[in-house]
C-alpha cells in the first residue's frame, strides 16, 4: 500500500453556507475537506462545487458512513462509488472514523462505539485491508469520541489504535476534541492517550467545539475550547507537522470567525515547531 | 457474545426506545446510551426536515416531527446515505393525513426534487438534435422509435394544485389546498443544475407514463388515439414532442431496430 506524505496545512470543512466564499474568492486556506457522502452522487451541484473548488486547493474525503467496525463487512456499493469519488477528486487522502454505523439490516446513520476487544480489532482491521485495497490507497481513521464504554474491553482505546495501525498500514486522524471529550466521559488522561499513540501515523489533526455536561457530546457546534486548544499545542510538539483543521458542523459562523480560529491554530503549531527546533 | 451478536442488540436498543437495557448494564451505561438513541432519532428527523421542508411548513412543526418520527418506527434506515432516509415518507403522510391528501403530494414533489437535484448528468435533446437523429426516418420508423428520458425526470399523479401550494409555502403566505377540475400529474426534471416542475394535464401525463414505462413512440400515439381520437391525436403527439425538446426531458432516440 502506498505511503501517505504529511501535508503540513490549515484548512476548514466546505459546508453549503460557505460554497460562494469557496467559488467566488479566495478563501486564506490550504486545503478543504469535504464530507465524502455528500457527493457520492450521479451529478448536479454538488459535484460541480467540489469539481471547481478542487482546481483551486487540494481536497480531503471524509467519510462517516464505511462503519469500519461492522461484523459484517463493508458495503461494496458504498466503497464502488467511494472509489469513483476520490479517483474523480484525487483527494489529499481519504479518511472515516473508527466506529461502526449499521448492521446487515439497519443503518444507525451515528457513529456508534466499538468495543476494544481482540475480536473487534480484527474485524476493524480486515475491513480497513479491504477498503484500502479497494480504493488502492491508504486511508486514515479518526479516534472517536464516546458515550459508553464496555463491560467487554480488553485494552484502552489508544492501544486498540495502535494496534490497529500497525497491522493494516493505516494512518491516523488525530481529533483533539474526541481524546478531550472521551477522557471527561470515561476518566482516562487524554496526555497520556496522546503520547501512548504512534506519532509517525498521524497526518491530520480535528479541532472541534463539544457540549459541556455530566457527559461531554461531540456537537461540533461551538468555538474550540481552552482545554482543546492546549491539548493541541502538546499534540504538535508529538506529530509534528501534519494538517490542521477546524471543523465545524452545526452552528457554522460568518468565515472570519472560523478563519481567525484557524489562525489560533496556526500560531499554537508554529510556536510547537519553535520548541521543537530548539 | 459475537460482535456480530452484540451490534444487533446496541442497534435493537437503539431503534426501540422501550426495549430493556441489557442485563449488567448501569445507570452510567444508561445515561451514554440515551445520547445514542437521541443523536439516532433528532439526526434523522433532521435530516428529513431538510429533505420535507416546504410539507414541515404546511402541516406545522410539530405536526411533521411526528410523523417523521413515526415514519422511522416503521421504515428505519438501511442505506449508507441520508439521503434515503426520507423513502416513502410519501406514503406515510398519506396514512396519517388521510383527511389533507394534499400534504401526499406535496412531499412527493419535495422527494422528487432533491432526486433530481442529483440525478446523472446529461445534455438534453434539443429541436435541432431531434431533428438530425430523426432526418433518415421512414414513415414507418417513427412508430417503432423509443423516447429516452433524462435522469432524475419523474411524474405523479395529483388531484390538487401542488405547484400554487408549493409557491404560497415558499413566499410564507396562507397556504391553501385548491382541488384541480380534473386529475392531473406533476412533472419534475432537470434544467440545467437547477431541478423544476410543471402541473400536467391527465393526456401528457399518460403519455409520458408510457414512455417512462418503456413505450415505444407509436404505442403511445395508439394510447392517444384511444383517448382523444385520430386526427386530434396526431396533432397533439407533435405538440407534445415539441414541448418535451423544448423543457429538456428528452434524453436520446432509440432508433428502431435495424431491419435485415
């Protein structure tokens, strides 16, 4: 399987709001990502913004609905048209999350929990084999954020990862706000998830906003918080530079909000790269 | 427990909201899964308001989110997209708005819509490419010739004014159902990026069913001869291909077979 070159770049999410921004200006951004799904389509609109917004800046496929995770495999429609998307796109690298969506019969349309069992890393890892060999490219996967974790569990999450990578060759999505928002909910230490992980794997960073409560929600519907943004600052020393991105799902703000978080961002990853020079 | 096993209980439990939690699980485990089982239903109500957002407006808020959610109950999701999730919904909203049946086909026409929004790419036939695929025709091969539609083109059956319904709803003015005179069908397609419609009378729609259906082009002049009689058949057999090149519904010819 090919290697993937980290790209050492900030960008945003394309959302609807933002397409004309995207078309019509030049927006102060290294690369865009795109939910994959939402242009796994015949035609139309879709296809077309994404077709001209890649002739301007390179593009990163982020799917959420290959349930790597599924006991029953992958869908092969799925992967065909995914395959058809990133051949047409030619895609930075194509990423989805370490979860699972559906079962033979129903699709939950959620990113739900894995239990990290010996059983389950190796269902994980024949359909991350299957999938890279399908779409003849290395993929990445994101650590998830989590409600409940299991009776069932046999290792921690980060040595689930680990493992994980190790035996498919897969890189890593690094979501910040996921290690933040899991350890609250499930009382692990998020540096040491950080530093148990394989640093070289990793390629992209998520930063994100949460819901605060009893249990922290992965919303994506609000500025990046102090917590997230120092966890960040440590995950740069550790990765080096690889791509950053602020996502923002629901509650999407004017651009120069999310662009002037990108610059934190920037500013946070240029001072990690200072210390690591030094 | 298979993995297998224990994914088909955590999708039960999520689709079920009255199904006991499994034996062993706490109070701890109960409070992360509610936050599944509610992310599962508010998405995919969500997403079908998206999809029915002019139906959400007719009938009220509250009243969509129901159904919606009842809909789910008994049509949960299987595709990979969201874009299905909606399927049906149709049919749902004319069971439980038995006394509004126009609340029907207003959602078919949002459903329609948005397949179409995505449907395949395609150049349309136009006049002068009709008139150059069809310069060598005999007499004979234009009953045998075949009308390809273009992709995401879609016809339904109504019995009310849909489109002054669809226009009152999108200008937020009071929205008000008008019974047509006669049956009529909506005609959805493609112009350009942009996915349109137009109300039918009941003879265009039945012709243009029948080449949906895979009629050939004589076999729909016979339907018309039936109906509304020879000579005004052949008038309105020209006038309807006329008026399909010129909206762009028309995909390709095919042409009759070739003859030994």
């Amino acid at each position: 399987m090919s290697s993937i070159t980290p790209f050492d770049g900030f960008g945003l999410g394309l959302r609807r709001t933002h397409y004309a921004d995207f078309l019509e200006g030049e927006v102060p951004v290294d690369f865009i990502e795109v939910i994959s799904e939402n242009f796994m389509v015949e035609g139309g609109n879709p296809l077309r913004v994404l077709t001209q917004v890649r002739e301007k800046m390179p593009v990163i496929l982020h799917g959420v609905s290959m349930s790597i995770g599924s006991a029953h495999g992958l869908d092969e429609d799925y992967l065909r048209r995914l395959k058809a998307l990133a051949d047409r796109i030619e895609p930075l690298w194509v990423s989805d999350h370490l979860c699972w969506t559906r079962t033979s019969a129903h699709n939950s349309h959620d990113l739900l929990p894995l239990p990290y069992t010996e059983e389950a890393l190796e269902v994980v890892c024949a359909n991350i084999m299957n999938a890279q060999d399908t779409l003849g490219r290395a993929m990445l996967f994101e650590n998830p954020s989590s409600y409940l974790a299991f009776p069932e569990d046999e290792m921690r999450e980060w040595e689930f990862i680990a493992e994980m990578a190790r035996r498919t060759g897969c890189y890593l999505l690094l979501d910040v706000n996921n290690i933040y928002v899991s350890a609250h909910n499930h009382g692990f230490d998020a540096r040491e998830y950080l530093r148990a992980l394989p640093h070289d794997r990793v390629r992209q960073i998520h930063l994100a906003g949460h819901t605060d409560g009893p249990i922290k929600i992965d919303t994506h519907d609000q500025p990046v918080c102090d917590g997230v943004w120092q966890l960040y600052d440590e995950a740069m020393e550790l990765v080096g530079p690889v791509a950053t991105m602020i996502e923002r799902d629901d509650g999407i703000p004017p651009l120069p909000e999310l662009l002037a978080e990108l610059g934190q961002a920037r500013e946070l990853a240029a001072s990690a790269r200072g210390r690591i020079a030094a | 427990m298979t993995l297998a096993a224990q994914q088909a209980e955590f999708m039960a439990h999520v689709l079920d909201e009255d199904r006991a939690l499994p034996a062993g699980w706490t109070a701890r485990h109960a409070a992360g899964f509610d936050i599944y089982r509610n992310n599962y239903r508010s998405s995919l109500v969500e997403a079908m308001r998206s999809t029915y957002e002019r139906t959400a407006g007719y009938v009220g808020e509250d009243a969509f989110r129901q159904a919606a959610a009842h809909h789910l109950i008994g049509n949960p999701p299987n595709s990979w997209t969201l874009d299905r999730v909606g399927d049906g919904f149709p049919g749902t909203a004319r069971e439980l708005f038995t006394g509004d049946p126009e609340v029907a086909e207003l959602a078919w026409l949002e459903a329609a819509m948005h397949e179409a929004f995505v449907a395949a790419d395609t150049v349309p036939l136009d006049a002068q490419g009709f008139a150059a695929a069809t310069s060598g025709f005999a007499e004979d091969d234009w009953s045998a010739i075949a009308l390809r539609l273009t992709p995401g083109t879609m016809l339904h059956p109504v019995s009310h004014d849909i489109p002054a319904l669809w226009q009152a709803i999108g200008a937020d003015e009071d929205a008000q159902p008008l019974r047509l005179d006669a049956p009529g069908y909506l005609l959805v397609w493609r112009e350009g990026l942009k996915p349109v419609f137009r109300l039918i009378d009941e003879t265009e729609g039945l012709a243009l069913s029948a080449m949906l259906g895979g009629a050939g082009y004589g076999e729909m002049c016979a339907m018309l001869v039936d109906r509304i009689g020879e000579e005004a058949a052949i008038a309105q057999a020209g006038a309807l291909l006329g008026r399909w090149l010129h909206d762009g519904v028309i995909a390709s010819i095919n042409p009759p077979a070739a003859t030994e």
